[in-house]
C-alpha cells in the first residue's frame, strides 16, 4: 500500500509512562509523494511534535520548567533506481528541537544515504549511514536491514535501527512486531538549575511493541501500539553533549494510537 501512497496525513498521540517521570507525545505529520518517471522518485514528510513531561510530585521541583518540548522537521528523500536491483536513497532532514522560544540556534540538519540491493525474488539488502538523534544527539551511525518476503502475507526486516516483522491475514488488518532504537534531543531556553550548566535535554530507548493498524474505510486507517522501551535515558547535557544530570527514569512501557488518510 505505500508504495501507492502519494499523500497522507497522520495525528498521533502517544504515553510512555515511567516509575517517577510521564512522557506524554503529540504529532502530526504530512506526506508527499511524486513518482517523477520510472526511475526518480521524490517524497516530502513535514511533521511537528510536542513532547509534555509530568514529573512526579516532590522528586524533580527544581525541573518543574522543563515540561514541554516542540520539535519540527521537513524530511526530503530522493529515490534513484539504478538498476532492476539497485536503488539509492538519500535524505535531507532541516531540524528545529526547542524548548518554548524558537531560534535559529535551535536548528540541525540530519540526513541519510542509502543502497538498496534485490539479492534475488524474496530479499532484498540496504546498508547506509545516517547522521540521526536515536541516542538523544546528532550523531553518525551505520543503516542495515535484511528484507525478506516470507509469504504473500507476511515480511520480515532484520537490521539497525529498526526491525520488524509484519503479517497481513486480509487487505484490511496488519500485525506487525518491531524493534527499534529512537530518540530525540531539545535545546534548552535557558539553565535548568543554577547548579547544571545545560543547554539539552536528551531522551533515548530502545522500544519493542506490537502493532496493529485497521484499514477502516477507503483513505482511512487506524493505528494502534503498545509495547516497552528497554534501557531508556532521560538526561541533561552540555554544548558537548556531556551529561551534567540524569534523571535515572528507569523502563517503562509505551502506548499510542494514530489515525491516518492516504490516498
């Protein structure tokens, strides 16, 4: 279906409490697509987010400011067929992560490249690198995923940073489990604490969840996931990413239901 897909727009709402600390997320988001001829392909996903933290009562009073982020990016990806079984991708990401005030200081540009290599009917490889925020910072990392069709129904995609296995029983259900490593940064207004010299705030997990999305009527669809997010991080850092605190926020699980129209 997403190969299809020439315009979608999606609402999610998403919880991932914790034993001390509550992440509440919302976001929407807005897909192009535009097949230019059989080989250039180009899709535009504009998205905002605004991320609300509830701490709890008497353990973070010194931090009671830091409850509310707004991130918004425009993500470019440009898709060239080189072959019957090659494909390269590359993806150009303008950031804003900030507090409450935006400024340019609060801009990063993060950005992709991609090769993907059908090694016969059924798999396919893609190996890359990123300049990506899943562990809370810009940073560079590697891209791997081994794509398999297992039947017509089901799919399976091993690799870094996202996996996922996904099973089809009709045109309108889709289960899917995945595994995914994710995570975001924001900049900071002003210091945190007199005692603290941050100028980020640094959140990173790794989240395994199951999924079900609805093919509710035509153009509409419904998501639903839950699952859990191992080894996750809630922490301040310095203009080096240094951390200066860490909140020690512990595991915890993760919920979040979205709706979607494409067409």
């Amino acid at each position: 279906m997403k190969a299809q897909e020439t315009f979608s727009a999606n609402v999610n709402l998403k919880t991932e409490p914790t034993d001390k600390i509550d992440f509440n997320e919302s976001s929407v988001s807005v897909l192009f697509n535009k097949k230019i001829n059989s080989k250039n392909q180009l899709t535009n996903t504009t998205e905002y987010s605004k991320l609300s933290i509830n701490y709890e009562l008497n353990n973070f009073s010194s931090f009671e400011n830091l409850d509310r982020f707004n991130q918004f990016q425009n993500k470019t990806d440009y898709l060239f067929q080189v072959s019957d079984k090659t494909k390269l991708k590359f993806s150009v990401t303008p950031m804003f992560s900030f507090q409450e005030n935006l400024d340019f200081s609060d801009f990063t540009l993060l950005g992709s490249f991609e090769v993907n290599q059908q090694l016969n009917s059924n798999t396919t490889i893609t190996v890359g690198t990123a300049r990506s925020a899943i562990f809370g910072a810009p940073k560079f990392i590697p891209l791997l995923a081994i794509n398999y069709i297992l039947s017509e129904k089901s799919t399976i995609s091993v690799g870094f940073p996202d996996s996922q296995i996904s099973y089809s029983n009709n045109i309108r259900n889709k289960f899917s489990l995945t595994n995914s490593f994710n995570g975001s940064y924001y900049y900071l207004d002003q210091k945190s604490s007199s005692d603290y010299n941050a100028s980020k705030v640094s959140l990173s997990q790794m989240t395994s969840a199951f999924e079900y999305e609805r093919n509710v009527d035509t153009n509409w669809f419904l998501n639903f996931k839950a699952g859990y997010d191992f080894n996750k991080k809630y922490k301040l850092t310095d203009s080096e990413d240094h951390t200066v605190y860490n909140f020690n926020t512990g595991n915890g699980s993760i919920f979040s239901i979205g709706i979607k129209y494409k067409q």
